[in-house]
C-alpha cells in the first residue's frame, strides 16, 4: 500500500495539469484496489452541484455530463457531512440515485471519501465493486489518503483556471468564470500587480519553475556548456580517485558519463528546451522521469539507480544556476515568489523593480514580512496552495491585506485593485499631513510613537515618518548580513549612526536575538523545536564574549548623545535579568577605569513568554523599563508556531489571552512605577493600538509604514471612549469577535479606511 501511494504521489505531483492527475488517481487506484470503478466528482460552487470529472470504468462520454445536485445522490451526501460513506449494496440505499448515461449498471459494493483542503469539501472520489460486500478499514485508509493527495492538485487548478468542464455551457458570466484566489495570510500592507519571479534554493531539482525562453537555441548552448562542464567535473574526480578505488568501483564515473551524453537524458532535455521551456526546467522534467522509471523496477539493485539519476540532476542544475543567477533578468514590478523567502533574496532584487513578496512559508510576523513592511511593499506569506513551479513569468496581483492571490488575473480584476490601490495613496498622502504633529488625544492624552528598525536604510524613512525615535532597533540583521561576528568597532560605527541619526530622540537597541527563525551563517544552530530552545538572551549569557562585546559597543556609542536605551530579548526568569545586569555593570565599570566619558543607559526587559507576564513585578523592580513583544508573547500564550502556515490563521494578537496578559503586565510596571511599552506588530495595527491606548500603554513602536495610521487613531479619539471599548472588548471571548467588534466600531466611526490596513 505504501508503495504504490508514493507511487501515485508522485505521478500526481509530475502531471502537467488536473485532468491528467485525476485521470492518474482513478486508473491506478482501480487497478490498485481490484475495483471495477473509480470516479472523481468535483463540487462546482457557483451551480451548488457536483459533477463528474474523471472516471475509469464508467462511460467517458458522461464526464461532466452526470451531475448531481447539493441534496441529490449518495456524492452529494458525503459532501454534505464531510465524511466518508461506505455500503455494502449502495443500490438499496435511499440516497442512491442511478445515472442511465454513464452505464452504471450492476454495481453494488461502494466507498466514497470527501476531498477536502482547508476545511473545504473540493469534491468526492468514489470506488465501486460489482460485489455486495462492504470495504475493509484498510480501503478507507487508502482511499481518504488518496483525496488529501488530491486536494493539493485540485487547489492549484483553480487557482490558475485550469479546471474546465465544471460548469454548464453558456450559463454563467466570464466574471464568474474566472480563476479563483489562493489564500495565505497578510504579511505587509498594500497590494501588489506585476510579474512573478520565482526564487528557488540551490541544486533542488523539484523546486525548480517553469519558465518560458524565446532564444531556445541560446537555451541548448548553456545547457550544453553545463553537461560539459559536469563531464569535466566527474572525469577530474575519477582522476583525482584514481589511486583510492579500483578500476571495478570507478567505473560508476563511466557510467556516468554514459548516462550524461545519452540520447534519453541530454537529448531528450535539448528536446524539451526546443519546445520551449528553460534549461532548468527542461532539466526538472527529464530527470524525474527518469528517477520514476527506475523507482518502479522490482530490482533493488536497479532501484537505487534512481538516485544516481538525481545526483546527475543536481551537478547539471548547480551550473545552470550560476550561469541563470549572472544573467537574471528582474522585470519591473517584480513580484518574489518561493517556497521560503529570504532576506538575501529580496537584496538581490533591485528596490525600484521589487513591488511585493508572496512566501509559501512563513506569517505575518515572519522576518521577511517585518522587512517588507520597512520597505514599503506587499507581502503575502503562507500561501500553501501556491502552485510556485507554474507561476513564474505570469501576472500576480498580491494583496496583502486580506492575504489574497490572484493568478493571471482578467482585466476586470486588475481595474478593481488599481482602484483600490488609488485609494490607499490618497489616504496615504492625507495621514502623512499628521507627520509632524503629536500623536494626542481629543482629551489631551500624549502616547510616544516609534519606529521599529534593524537596517541604516530604514533611518531616513523613519526620520520623514515622524516617528520620536527608534523603540526597537534589531541589532541581529547587521550580524546577519556577515560571514562573521562583527567587531566592537564595526559595531559601535552602525549603533553610533542610528544613535546621532535620531538625536536627541531615544534609540532602543536590543541586544543580540538570534535563533528560533533567526539564524546566522558563521553560527549555526539546529534544533528539533528552535522556538523553546537556545535563542535571544540564553544565547549570549551562554557566550559572555559576544554580549560583553556588544554591550561595549552600544555604551561607547552612545558617549557625547546619551540616548541610549538598552532591551534584553527573551528574558523568562529573574536569574538571567540579574545575570545580564551584572555583565552590562561590569563593561560600565570598565569603561570607566579606561576613563571613557560613559553614561549608565537606561535598561528594559522585553516580556515575550509567559513567564516574565506572572513575574513582570519582579523584573520591574530592577529594570528602568518594560516592552512588549506581542510577536512572541502571542506565539507562546497561544501555543501557535507564528511561522507555520498549518496553524498561523490560529495566531492573533487579539486573542482575549493576549489582551489580558497585556493588562497584567501593564498593571505590574504602574506598581513600580515605570513606563511600559509596546514593540510588537500589534502596535502597528490600527484597530489593536486603540486598545493599548487605552490601557495606559506610554509609547507604541512600529513599522514605518503603519505610523501615520496609528497616529490619525490616537487624535481621533478620548482615551475614556477608547477604554468604554476596551471595556466592550473584555467582555467577548474570542480573537474573531473581538475583530469583527473593533472593525464595525471604527467603521462607525468613520475609520473603515485604516480597518483594511491595520488586518
């Protein structure tokens, strides 16, 4: 059974388009099951009806023909309840209902099993038997895990137009038609149009797009350069192995080389380049052919062959890559597209060209969407359903506000988004008319708005935001961005810019947070669960030489502009703030002995875990401030990996949890009476800022791209009204109507322009 899934998967997987896949799942899952039926029924939302899509052993002229309606026919039910349904002699069932024109005469035995995706029914794939009898447990196992491999390929059909037959002739608008959104999760505000740019990891030859050339036999050149280079590759390893292994065992580099210049390998890529498809992906299609061919040989010996294939493969592509990576080409209004989307793959893209970032991985509070917001452009993240191999070169339209992603969109819909984008520039140009005027109160309440930044570009467009200063600085990127630990000096140059940058405003510099989704090249670290393991400030009390280092750099830094603000990342008990206050005394002290003119800044603990929440007293009887990282904070009350797209629709800050942890910590700094803030993209979003407003929250930090919005909130509103709300939002017991709530409320208020944007 396991065998002949991986099978089928992996036929699935290499189909050019849905009808070849469908028709690939009934054939072998028939002849697999020993069954005289399988059929796929897809559900056609717009007729509320479920129609046949494929079949082996039914008629084939009843394809899309045979139609059953929402309360019809034993398919329909199992759509409805979303389970399977499993009868021995389906016939004398109630429900049962008999086609005349797909010959379905003398079937008795039936199982059918729902497709779903997302909690959506996508259709029903369905096996019948002449024999009355039912189906064993292991049958059902099969075949429901058959559709969850079939969903996947349904999704990406629609998403690109690809499923046609579904609806009646004539019946329905081209509008309605049209290929549905894929859906993932807003990243960073603002809505992208342009072309798709598919950005893949080295040597992976699955992940590989297509992509489309006009000069094929240019294409046939570099293909052939690459396919000699790698014929040289091996025959220097051979060469160089040549008093290590016998003749017998270097042989395998003759075969190799057999296999590099063979017709069924070279030519047949040349062949499919001259039809039209890049190097890479002509490459893509001939090896995994190959590889298919020998993963289902019954020898063993034969089978293993298929890796051998794929090693080929990955030499090939590794000199393609260099030579397409020297040649890319960016198309304006780039749109980057891929699997997990980097930092060092938006530098690589020219920031007038870069329009937007759509990343199969990754959430809202991903790294990579943090850095878009600074650049002012659209991120959409957790796009699972994202046909990435398929998209590259076509028209996108990226929303990120709702999360939407719309594939070769029509006109119509391209005109609907550029509206839409008119739309948020004026309002735009008018919040930018607040930048130099206070973010206060209708009733005189003053709150601190700020900057969030890790990157020197970031410093001028945070200065025109009008932002007060910098509350989080993360000092990680510019480790980041090296192939080592930067020095003190090269440290105390970047934190000594940020610092005379915004003078005399506060800079808040965060010590060193790496690890979790923040890794560094020089510094690797693995871990099965990186989120609860060795990150932020267990890391650099655990390495005193790096947090000594930095901690000299911010200080020194700071001489002659005294302000300075220094945050400890991750702290989770009271034993790491007293250790970390000790090192920050200690290099103090030094300073002072080599007779630097040093000031003590002030200190802050960040109140991410919940930990710190229950002892937020404790921390703030020794700290000057408190910050909170609701990025973190939500992440860990509500046990909901922010970077997983399989549970990220379960991560909001909004969470009545969240809220109340909010408040406890909020009450702890007032008792010891100090000020408290928040660091997270919380602070960012509009309808969420009215709410810390109202607790008492003193200074809010952001993205820049979300200040102006933040601002227009704070003046248009009493603090007393914002805490009648709050009030109201305490009451509901659940993120979704506390949302729903605090949307219809600015809605009401005239506000529904900054809804869209803050969600």
């Amino acid at each position: 059974m396991l065998d002949i899934l991986r099978r089928i998967v992996q036929e699935v997987n290499l189909a050019k388009n849905l009808e070849q896949a469908l028709n690939v799942i009934v054939t072998r899952v028939k002849n697999f099951m020993n069954v005289e039926v399988c059929s796929v029924f897809l559900t056609n939302e717009l007729d509320n009806e479920y129609v046949l899509m494929a079949t082996d052993g039914l008629n084939p002229d009843a394809i899309g023909k045979v139609r059953l309606n929402h309360d019809t026919g034993l398919v329909s039910l199992i759509a409805t309840r979303a389970e399977l349904i499993n009868l021995a002699d389906a016939v004398t069932n109630p429900r049962y209902q008999h086609f005349p024109e797909a010959s379905e005469e003398g079937f008795h035995g039936f199982l059918g099993v729902p497709i779903i995706q997302h909690r959506k029914v996508l259709g029903v794939l369905v096996i019948q038997s002449t024999k009355i009898q039912k189906f064993s447990d292991d049958d059902e196992t099969f075949l429901i895990t058959v559709a969850a491999q079939l969903a996947a390929a349904i999704v990406h059909a629609e998403a690109s137009g690809g499923i046609s037959g579904l609806q009646q002739p004539n019946n329905k608008s081209q509008h309605e038609q049209e290929a549905k959104p894929i859906h993932g999760l807003p990243g960073a505000p603002g809505v992208a149009i342009g072309t798709a740019l598919v950005m893949y990891p080295p040597a992976d030859i699955d992940a590989i797009p297509d992509r489309f050339v006009d000069d094929v036999e240019n294409e046939v050149k570099i293909f052939n350069a690459a396919v000699e280079a790698v014929a040289q590759d091996i025959k220097k390893l051979s060469e160089r192995l040549k008093s290590v292994l016998p003749e017998e065992d270097r042989a395998l580099f003759d075969v190799y080389l057999l296999m590099l210049n063979s017709q069924a390998m070279s030519g047949v890529t040349r062949d499919r380049i001259r039809e039209g498809n890049w190097a890479p992906g002509a490459l893509r299609d001939t090896i995994q052919e190959h590889e298919k061919v020998f993963r289902e040989m019954e020898d063993s010996y034969l089978r293993e062959r298929a890796d051998d294939v794929r090693d080929l493969g990955r030499r090939i592509l590794m000199h393609l890559q260099e030579e397409s990576q020297n040649n890319i080409e960016f198309p304006e209004n780039t749109i980057l597209v891929g699997e997990d989307i980097s930092a060092s793959m938006l530098a690589e893209v020219p920031t007038d060209k870069l329009a937007g970032v759509i990343s199969v991985r990754g959430s809202r509070t991903s790294h990579v969407a943090i850095l878009a917001r600074a650049m002012g452009i659209s991120a959409v993240m957790g796009v699972t359903d994202l046909p990435v191999g398929k998209v590259d070169g076509r028209m996108l339209i990226a929303d990120g506000y709702s999360g939407r992603i719309f594939i070769s969109p029509s006109d119509k819909v391209i005109n609907e988004f550029k509206i839409l984008v008119e739309q948020e520039e004026s309002l735009s140009d008018e919040l930018m008319a607040l930048r130099d005027l206070p973010a206060q109160t209708e009733d005189g309440i003053k709150i601190s708005l700020l900057a969030n930044s890790g990157l020197l570009s970031d410093i001028t467009p945070s200065l025109q935001s009008g932002a007060e200063g910098i509350g989080l600085y993360r000092t990680e990127f510019p480790f980041m961005s090296r192939q080592k630990f930067p020095s003190e000096e090269e440290q105390r140059l970047i934190y000594r810019q940020v610092l005379e940058s915004f003078y005399p405003r506060p800079v808040t510099l965060r010590t060193l947070d790496v690890g979790g989704d923040k890794a560094l090249p020089y510094f690797p670290i693995v871990e099965d669960n990186p989120f609860l393991g060795w990150r932020g400030i267990r890391i650099t009390l655990d390495h005193p030489e790096i947090f000594l280092v930095q901690i000299r750099a911010m200080i020194r830094a700071s001489i002659g502009l005294n302000n300075l603000k220094i945050l400890l990342p991750m702290i989770s008990n009271v034993t790491e703030l007293n250790e970390a206050l000790g090192f920050i005394h200690q290099v103090y002290g030094e300073l002072l002995e080599e007779g630097e003119e040093v000031v003590m800044p002030e200190i802050g603990v960040m109140i991410e875990v919940p930990s710190a929440v229950y002892q937020a007293g404790n921390l703030a009887r020794r700290v000057d401030f408190l910050s909170i990282g609701t990025n973190d904070l939500t992440q860990y009350i509500l046990a909901v990996d922010r970077n997983n797209a399989r549970v990220a629709a379960l991560y909001d800050s909004l969470h009545p949890a969240v809220i109340r942890a909010i408040l406890q910590v909020v009450e702890s700094a007032r008792a010891h009476d100090i000020p408290v803030s928040v660091c997270g993209e919380m602070a960012g979003d509009p309808v969420a800022a009215l709410l810390l407003l109202a607790m008492g929250i003193d200074s809010l930090s952001m993205s820049v791209s979300s200040l102006p919005r933040v601002k227009w909130v704070v003046r248009n509103v009493t603090r007393e009204r914002a805490r009648q709300i709050l009030g109201d939002v305490l009451l509901l017991e659940d993120a979704l109507s506390i949302r729903e709530y605090l949307n219809e409320t600015f809605e009401k208020a005239g506000m529904g322009g900054l809804v869209r944007a803050g969600n």
